[in-house]
C-alpha cells in the first residue's frame, strides 16, 4: 500500500503536507534538515566496576584467576597420571555412558578441563580487572604516521598498565604454569606411537627345528608333499589363526615353497640352503610388503600382484623387473627324524620393504 492509498488524515503531518502540495499540483516536499535518521547515539557513560573501586574485590578476582589457572594446571597433572595408571583395554561402568574405556574417558575429561580452565581464568581476568573502558577512534590511512605508531605503543603500554600483567604477578605466574603444563598432554601422547621396535622388525617365528606347517591344511609338509611345479604356502608350528597378533605374526613369517630341480638352480647359496631343490622364501614383497601369489612354473618366476616386481626363484630370488628393491629372503630349511620339512634358522635379513635399519 502506497501513501496515496492511505487516508489523508492518517498521515503525519509532514507528509500530509507534502501530499497535499502535490495533491494541487505543487511538486516541494516538505524535509526537516535538522532531524538526522541515522543520529550517532554517542557511547553510554562509562559505569565503573566494583573491582575498579575496591581493591580488596580486585584482590578477589585475581585470586579467583589465579584458582582457576591452578585447576588448568591440576588437570594436566590429572591427564598425565591417567595416561600412565590406566591401561588400554581396561574397561568401567560409568552411568549414564555405560562400559567406556577408562583411559580414553578420563583422557577426555582431564584434558578438557585443562583447557576449559584456562579459558575460563582469562574470561574472568578479562571481564573483572583488565580495563573496560569503550574507546572510540577515527579511522585512519593504512599507511601510520608517526604520530600514529607512537599512539599505538603508548596505548600498549596502557593497556600492559591497565591489565595489571606486570603488576599482578599471581595471575601472571599462574597464566604462565597452566599454558606451560597444557603442551605436556601431547608430549605423553607419544608414548602411544609404541614401544621401540628394537630387533622386533628382523626377525620373526622362524628358527632352528620349527616345523613348515601347510597354511591350507595344518598340517607339517613333508618332501613328497612338494612337486616340481607347486607352490606351497606356509607358516610356523605353533602359529595359530586365533592368536591375538596373528596377522602380524603372518605378515613377517608367511612363507612360499617351490621345488626345482637342482641342477635349475643357480644360486650356490641358495641350492646349499634348499632339501632336494625345494627352496623356501618369503611371501612378503620387498617393494611395500604386498603378498606375492602368482608363480610361472616354466621360468620360475613370481610376480608380485600390486605393482608387478618380479623375482626369479631360481636365482637366488633376485629382482628382475619391478619397483621392489632386493631378493626376497630365504629360509635355510631340512628334514628332522619325523621326515617333516622344518626350518634351520631364521631369515637372514628383515622380511618385506626396507626400513630405515637396513644394511
């Protein structure tokens, strides 16, 4: 709806007025000057705290800050005392969460609290002592003058003088402790990378007198198990497929077992080390630890089905094409007194990708 569909009388009286004048022809309208629709309110008077009045009330709040910084700080302690009493698969009932983890649920709260008490003592520190004076200032080129940048450090050291850092030494320390304790949290997380690898990465199950044991079947293979032409996969007695660390057991220890003729093998080394032509290396690719399961009986060479590395098992496993950077190891391997294969050590080398212990 327009002005002309409002009733005349209805209008205010301006632009009553100015209808009215246009209403006879007349095309002035009627503006007052002195009124400014968008009229700078100015900023409310400034009402002092009771902080600002009473000393004693300021003395209040620091120690309140100062409390609150010592929480933070008692939290951290709390985080890293949680981090080394709980162990990992311990588990507790707490309502209404039910069975949590406890290291993970006391991690969470500790933590959090740190940082919720650190936020919370500069909110207070913010609202109760440091200044809270409104300051208007015009705007100004983005280039200062001088006169500007040295108004700018004195407002600095104003506002140094106003929040009291220098002056209040329990809130300064206290700040100090808390955001230097906090970082501690990420140091203790550490620990979770695990513990050192030490010889873990070069060797394996493999050693003197453990039986090959047939992966598809359980049982131990015997030398007539093997026909020129197979391939055999293995791993050790005593491996089982529901222990705990089975697939990293498996992924250093999975074997492959061929059998060529002997006067086809040409490695020396690797023919003193195999029983009747069958020899024994390791299924885990050198290139990045892939399993290596497509054999070529003709030129006894196996590929690797991830990035296609090439080996000749015939040859000491040398590498002929592909990514991977050295031979596959090999497993020494004879016959006990029961007729079954097992092995004679373990790999002379880590099995899978290199790392950065080799050589």
């Amino acid at each position: 709806m327009s002005s002309q569909d409002i009733p005349e009388e209805n209008l205010p009286a301006e632009q009553g007025a100015a209808h009215g004048a246009a209403g006879h022809g007349g095309t002035a309208v009627v503006q007052r000057v002195d009124e400014d629709p968008f009229h700078d309110p100015g900023l409310p008077a400034h009402k002092p705290r009771i902080q600002d009045i009473d000393e004693r009330a300021a003395k209040r709040s620091e120690r309140t800050v100062a409390l609150l910084f010592t929480l933070s700080m008692a939290a951290t302690v709390a985080f890293i005392a949680c981090f080394v009493v709980f162990p990992v698969d311990k588990l507790v009932y707490i309502w209404p969460f039910g069975r949590v983890s406890a290291l993970n649920f006391s991690l969470g709260w500790t933590l959090g609290a740190a940082l919720f008490f650190i936020g919370a003592g500069a909110v207070h520190w913010a609202r109760t002592l440091m200044s809270d004076v409104e300051v208007a200032d015009d705007r100004h080129p983005i280039a200062a003058s001088p006169e500007v940048k040295a108004k700018v450090l004195a407002d600095l050291a104003a506002g140094n003088e106003e929040s009291g850092f220098g002056r209040r030494k329990l809130v300064r320390n206290t700040m100090f402790g808390a955001l230097a304790l906090v970082p501690l949290t990420g140091v203790v997380l550490l620990r979770d990378l695990g513990p050192l690898p030490e010889r873990k990465l070069r060797e394996t199950l493999w050693d003197k007198g453990k039986q090959l044991i047939n992966m598809n079947t359980h049982e131990p293979l015997r030398p007539e198990d093997i026909t020129v032409g197979s391939l055999v996969f293995a791993m050790p007695e005593g491996l089982k497929h529901d222990d705990h660390d089975f697939q990293i057991q498996i992924g250093k220890a999975a074997l492959m077992i061929v059998r060529i003729q002997p006067e086809d093998i040409k490695d020396k080394r690797e023919l003193e080390w195999s029983h009747d032509g069958i020899v024994a290396f390791s299924k885990i690719c050198t290139h990045v630890g892939c399993p290596i399961s497509l054999y070529e009986q003709q030129t006894h060479h196996v590929l690797c089905p991830c990035h296609q590395s090439t080996f000749d098992l015939s040859d000491g496993a040398r590498v002929i094409f592909g990514p991977a950077g050295h031979p596959l190891p090999q497993l020494r391997i004879g016959v006990n007194a029961e007729g079954n294969l097992e092995a004679l050590g373990d790999f002379d080398e880590p099995v899978g990708a290199s790392f950065w212990e080799r050589g």
